[in-house]
C-alpha cells in the first residue's frame, strides 16, 4: 500500500540523525523505519514466509486452503521475465510504447499522465496477453482509476470517479478472471505472465487467488512504471546536454543491437536510467503491516501495527551516498570519485523478498523510452522554466505539459533535436 500525500509525514522524511537512528514512531501510531539496514532486516523477517490467503469459500466455510507461497509465484514470473526480456518481446513492448506516442503527436498533453500511458499500456501484454481492445480498455480505466486517487488533491475524489473506480475495478476482475477460464480450458496459450499462473498453479491456487496474483501485478503496473518514466521524460526535457549525450550514443548503435543486448550497448543510457531511479524512487513512502510480531531496533511491532519504508529516502541517505540531492548519472561510472553504494542502500525496486520482479524488464523499458524520445519523437514543453518535481504519492513533474513532436531524419545530436 502507497501512503497518501500527507505533508506531517512528508516533514518527518529525514535522514538519521542525533535525535533518532531512523527507527521512530509517527503519532505514536506507525513506525518510521527510515534506515536502509533496519528496513531490510524488517521486510525480510516480516516476509519471510508469504503465503497467498485462503481462497474465499475456504474463508465462508472456515478451512484452509492449499498453502501457496508467493515465492512460488514469483520464481515463475522471474522465469517468464527472462523470456519476455528477449529481443522479440523487446521490439514489441518498444513498438507499444511508440504506438502511444504516435496517438499523441500534435495534441496538448500533461506529459507526467502520457508518461502513465506509455507505460501502462506497454507493460499490460507482458501481464495479461490477447485481450480485445474493449477488455484492454477497461483494464486501462481501472489503472487510471487508481492513479486518479493517489492524485487526488485535499478534496480527494468526487463521487463520480469513486464510482468509476469501483465499476472499472469489477470490469477488471471480469476481464481477467474470463481469460483465466479460457486459459484453463486450453482454448490460447500466451507469452506472458498470466500464462504460467494457470499452467503450473491454478490447481492449488483456484480462480480466486489467481485472479488475485495477476491483478495484484496489473496494481503494480499502474503506477511505479509510469511514474520513472515520467521523470525520465523531465529529466531528458530539463537537461539538453545529456539527451544530446545519449543521442550520439543510440546513433552509434543500430535499435536490433539494443534490442539484443538490453543496456550493454548503451551504458551511458543506462546509467541515466539508474540516476533518474535512484533520484526519482516511487512509491515515496511504504505502508506495511506487521504480519508477525516484530522488533525493530527495541522497537516493537505487534501483528496489525503498521510500519513505513521509504526507498527514496534510501536513496538520498547522505551517509552513503555523495551530493545525494544531485542528479548525476556519472556516479554510476566505473571511474567516478565515489563508489556508489549497491544492496539495500540502492533499492528503486524495493528490498528482498517482495522487490520489485520486473526490475530488469523495467530497466531496460526505460532505456527504450529514451531511445525514442532521442531518435523518433522530441518533447517540446509549453513553459520550460515552470517545470519541476513534486514529492507525494510518487515524484511527479508539475506544469510539465506541452506537444510530442516527431523527429525528422535531418536532426542530429544537438541540443536543438533532443527533448
């Protein structure tokens, strides 16, 4: 669970200090575990031992189901990812993303939502494969649904979108447990993640708790992606010099050697990509639920109480990491002046056991998006002074709107031609 924009919360995001080690209590309430190696400890110890909850008519009739571990699941996706990170699947999730900024070519658009667009929509055939474009669109209204609540001012949201959200969420479910039973019948079979959820455990895990799994990424989706790739944009947009830098460097190589050999043909590409994570971590905050008693740093959590991470403020703790508040894509650099820290003092992706799975796909996704907005299209903002990065629910740039405009085969590496 994503905390709220809660600005008491957000004044509290500190580095440890004199006054604590980065385990304190918030409104005597939820705890703070602010420090990179308590956080660890805490996640792995809480987490241990993931199981998915009883199916619900085990849960109306009070008997267990078959124990399935989320281990399980994720050591099959893990093996799916490593499929879909191939080159074919790379082109297609490329030539999705370009789809959406094609649609977007010549209109007014806030580039933080195209940014949720172009991620979401990439990322949805890597879940859930071969759906109409009716069901797709619902499971697209059900991701903007939760985006639009995260975003949600003071007011929060009106009674129309709490309605929306709740019909886009039951479509969702229809949509995803109908293809579960076309799977299971044997009627397609997809490359996707979705696939070996029916093949391997449907048995155990019944359709309820398979819906479960595949919607619980399709939650994941909807939000960190579009989010990093936001940033991305802002970060190409805000800094010519390094969209120029990258721009020589994918002109250097043909698209099929990216697409073969992910980030090792773009290193300084992907070195951008890292700083903007590690700059840029969504979610900002964690909420998690103490699932067994737990002790944190003399800290005692019963089962229930609520304790918070944040892998942003991991990743700008200044007692490992230099001018942390500083993008600098060249600390990634093998040469740079000051090893940059890697464990869980880095964790864009969250800590083990329940990191991010699609870490690697999402990497090399980002990468992609800059080799588009570097060679196909270019970013032209409306008021670039006024851009800039706020800090709520995820890092989200503000007054970042203006027009994708295509690329033409006479632009060259300069300032002029890059986002």
């Amino acid at each position: 669970m994503t905390e709220r924009d809660d600005p008491d919360v957000l004044a509290n995001l500190r580095a440890p200090n004199a006054e604590h080690d980065g385990v304190f209590w918030h409104g005597g309430r939820r705890l703070m575990v602010l420090d990179a190696d308590a956080a660890s400890r805490a996640n792995a110890e809480n987490f241990a031992d993931l199981t998915l909850p009883d199916r619900f008519v085990d849960q109306l009739l009070g008997r267990r189901s078959p124990v399935v571990s989320w281990r399980q699941v994720r050591s099959l996706w893990l093996s799916q990812l490593r499929v879909l990170g191939a080159e074919e699947p790379l082109r297609a999730l490329t030539g999705r993303m370009a789809s959406v900024l094609d649609g977007s070519l010549g209109r007014h658009v806030d580039f933080a939502w195209l940014a949720h667009e172009v991620a979401f929509r990439a990322l949805l055939p890597v879940v859930v494969d071969g759906l109409s474009t009716v069901e797709q669109a619902w499971l697209t209204r059900d991701a903007i649904a939760k985006l639009t609540r995260l975003d949600a001012g003071p007011g929060g949201q009106t009674r129309r979108q709490r309605w929306e959200a709740v019909v886009a969420q039951v479509q969702t479910g229809r949509v995803v447990r109908r293809e579960i039973r076309r799977r299971a019948r044997g009627d397609r079979t997809r490359l996707d993640l979705t696939q070996p959820v029916v093949d391997r455990l449907l048995p155990a895990l019944g359709p309820d708790r398979a819906l479960e799994a595949v919607t619980t990424v399709l939650t994941a989706i909807a939000g960190p992606p579009g989010a990093a790739a936001g940033c991305l944009m802002y970060e190409l947009a805000k800094r010519p010099e390094w969209a120029a830098t990258l721009t020589e460097e994918f002109a250097a190589h043909p698209v099929e050697q990216l697409l073969r050999s992910g980030t090792r043909s773009a290193p300084t590409a992907h070195r951008f990509v890292k700083e903007v994570l590690r700059m840029w971590s969504a979610p900002l905050l964690m909420t998690r639920s103490a699932r067994i008693p737990l002790t944190v740093r003399a800290h005692r959590l019963a089962v229930g109480q609520h304790y918070l991470v944040s892998p942003y403020l991991v990743n700008h703790d200044e007692r490992h990491w230099s001018d942390p508040d500083t993008f600098d894509p060249d600390r990634w650099s093998a040469g740079a002046p000051h090893r940059t820290p890697g464990g869980h003092y880095h964790v864009p992706f969250g800590w083990a056991p329940t990191a991010c799975i699609g870490a690697g796909l999402g990497s090399v996704q980002l990468v992609l998006l800059a080799y588009l907005l570097c060679t196909r299209f270019r970013l032209e903002l409306r008021a670039p002074d006024a851009a800039r990065v706020a800090l709520s629910a995820v890092p989200r740039p503000l007054d970042f709107d203006g027009w994708v405009r295509p690329r033409h085969p006479v632009d060259t590496g300069t300032t002029d031609s890059c986002p």
